[in-house]
C-alpha cells in the first residue's frame, strides 16, 4: 500500500530530533467557590466564610519565586487566573499578584491574561477594577440560559445575571469574553439546546466554548446519575449548533472552541500545541521543558488549599517527575489533535524531541482508517470521522513511538 505524504521514513530529513523550549504560559488555581456543582469535577471547594485572599496571593508569589529559575529567560505569554472562581477574589489582590509577576518573570507586552468568572459571584462595577489590575480577558461560566437547567446544574445565577455581567464586561472596556455553553443537560431538548446558543449570540462573545456535559467520576452526577439526552440526541444537538454558530461568523478551531477572527484562546492554544506552562496554586498543573537536559517536566501542587497555605513553597509540590520519552508522543497526541487545524511533523520533533519516523508507522494506521490525514507536506489533521472518534485515534498513540529504523 503506497505512504500518504510525509511518511518517507527512509528520509534524511526528518533525522535526530531535539527538543526545543516551546512558548510558555503561567496558569493560576484559585480553588474555593460559592457553592460545589455537581457535574464539577475541578480541584474547588466551597468557599468559607471569608476566603483568605492576602495568604493566598502571598503564597502563589511565593511559588513563583521560588520557580522563577526554571522559566528564567522566557517570557510568559499568556496568564490564566482558573478555579473555582477566580473573581471571588478583589481586583487589588489580582493585581498584586501581578504586579509580582512583573518583578519576578519577563512577561510579553502583549500577553493574553484571562480571569474566569461567575455571574452569580460577581458585584457590577468590578470588572472595570479586574482590567486596571491588568485582566484583558474574561470566561464567564454561563453555560445555561434556562433557569430550570440552572438550577439542576446548581448554579447560582440566573439569565438575567449572565446578561448583566456581559453588559458590564463590555463596559468596562474588556472586549475579548468568552461565554461557557453546555449542551445535553438533564432532560434538555434540541429546540432547548438551540435557545441557549442563541441567547449566547444575542450577547455577542468575542468566543463561545460549547461542550457536552459528561458524568466525571467522583462528582455528584456521576454516582447519582441525572436523566440525559440520548446519543443520537446529543449528535444533533453537537451538529445544528455547530451550523449555527459558524452562519453566525464563529470559527471552530478545537473540539469545543468557537472564535470570532482574531480572538482564539492564546493560554489554551498553548496548551493544545503542547507548549509549556507554569502552574501556581493549590492542586496546580504544570509542564515545564528543559532544552539544556532535553527532558519535560511534570508538576502537580498539594490539592487541598489547607496543606497549600500551611506548608512552604519547596514542600508544596506533590509531583515533580520527568515525562518518560515513550509517554511523550500520546500526550503530544492528546493535545494537538483537538486543532482543526493539525500540527506539522516539525512540531511534533521540537516538542517531544521524538524523531516523526518513529510514529509514522501509527500514522499511517490512522490514515488508513480514515481518522487522520495528511493535508499538505508533513501537515496532518484529524477528518471529520477523526474529530467524532477522537479518543479511538489516540487509543492508536498508547503503546508509544516504535523505532522502525533499523
């Protein structure tokens, strides 16, 4: 059977990869909010009586000082402030701690910094204070316009908030928010489904994340399942939204990720293109590449906010391992084939340091099922079938690259 493009791998041109230090981006875990969802399986815990903000802060710019060394020299392109719900926290303490990063790392002049937000946690008037602090982007988690969805998801706010926040976004000279949408609620129809999205349009997010509600283990849906839309329902619900959103000038660009021209997610892309992240807070993530010793490193922070604050920033890692060279291919795979628009073989080399020859063989399997393909020279994305059957694609990614040179 004749190779696809890109798959020569007797080629000299694809040889010895290197690693290469990716973009790298600073993502931020403020863990409490209002209230538990119970479809949240995020590290958040309700929030008590008084949130403790100033020790809080203070131990995230203790973290990053104490892990400046392994980012210095690079700038930080994006910063996301994720929870829990970031805006339970006042502008001045955001803007304290960003005023340390400043000092502490290079930050790039035109870097993306996104603040999740609620509308029920959020007062009118303080999103023109979140943009003096330094935020130029808002996620607001609407995810529902139905008031009965809302209140089996446990939301706190109602429609009327969500409009609100939006209209107070806008005035406050922030224009780039994203709008949550969730789809296949609990006993949620098309025609229902369709609403919510155009209630979002009517809005006029700069993005729309519109994803699927799934039952995650540990969380209360999973262990009390509530009634779903079937398969076939949720399809229909996947592909008329879709067709609405792109007539409404909305480019999909990731599995669940809608952007007007110019107002991709940059934090997420870097996440997708497997670039770098440094992750500050409690039951924080991280991936750091390490050019000079050509390894990846993984890093998870202590989860519950109580051991976080109490113990020092060196005792507050729970995790710090080097990635295994076989495991890098799967989560390179795990990230960039949520892109519509794929990744190029080079990529895959600088950010794995794996020769592409060693997975080419799985490539080709792909390709032949129809879930991958091979757009343009040593450019691959995923079809159409690829996207609906993405996690048979990279099931084809676990047993690791093979050495097929011999």
């Amino acid at each position: 059977m004749r190779s696809a493009p890109g798959l020569d791998v007797r080629s000299n041109a694809l040889s010895a990869a290197v690693l290469v230090e990716p973009p790298l981006s600073l993502y931020v875990h403020m863990p409490w909010c209002v209230r538990k969802c119970p479809y949240c399986d995020f590290n958040s815990y309700t929030a008590p009586a008084q949130v403790p903000q100033r020790a809080y802060i203070d131990a995230l710019i203790a973290d990053l000082e104490h892990d400046r060394d392994l980012v210095r020299g690079r700038p930080i392109v994006s910063i996301f402030f994720g929870g829990g719900t970031p805006s339970l926290f006042a502008p001045e303490e955001i803007a304290r701690f960003l005023t340390a990063v400043q000092d502490l790392v290079e930050v790039a002049p035109d870097a993306e910094v996104t603040l999740e937000a609620n509308p029920g946690s959020v007062e009118r008037g303080l999103f023109r204070e979140y943009r003096a602090a330094g935020i130029n982007r808002i996620s607001l988690g609407a995810q529902t316009f139905n008031p009965q969805h809302l209140r089996r998801l446990g939301r706190i706010h109602g429609p009327a908030e969500i409009a609100n926040a939006v209209d107070e976004i806008v005035r406050s000279g922030i224009e780039n928010f994203n709008l949550d949408i969730m789809y296949a609620l609990p006993e949620q129809s098309v025609i229902e489904a369709l609403a919510d999205l155009d209630a979002a349009l009517a809005l006029a997010p700069t993005h729309i994340s519109h994803y699927q509600l799934t039952l995650e283990p540990g969380t209360v849906f999973y262990h009390r399942p509530p009634p779903l839309p079937d398969s076939d329902t949720a399809w229909e619900m996947q592909q008329r939204c879709q067709e609405r959103l792109a007539c409404a000038g909305y480019l999909q660009y990731e599995v669940s990720a809608y952007a007007r021209d110019a107002y991709r997610c940059a934090h997420n892309l870097n996440y997708w293109r497997f670039g770098d992240y440094l992750g500050l807070g409690a039951g924080a993530h991280g991936k750091i590449t390490r050019a000079a010793e050509q390894m990846v490193l993984r890093t998870v922070r202590v989860r519950q906010p109580r051991v976080y604050l109490q113990r020092a920033p060196e005792m507050r890692l729970d995790e710090r391992r080097r990635v295994a060279r076989e495991e890098l291919p799967f989560e390179f795979m795990l990230n960039v084939l949520r892109l519509h628009e794929g990744f190029d073989e080079l990529l895959f080399e600088s950010r794995t340091g794996v020769s592409f020859r060693e997975v080419a063989p799985i490539m080709e399997k792909a390709r032949v099922l129809g879930l991958l393909e091979c757009v343009s020279q040593r450019t691959w994305r995923p079809t159409e079938l690829g996207r609906r059957f993405l996690n048979d694609l990279l099931t084809l990614f676990l047993e690791g690259p093979k050495n097929v040179i011999q």
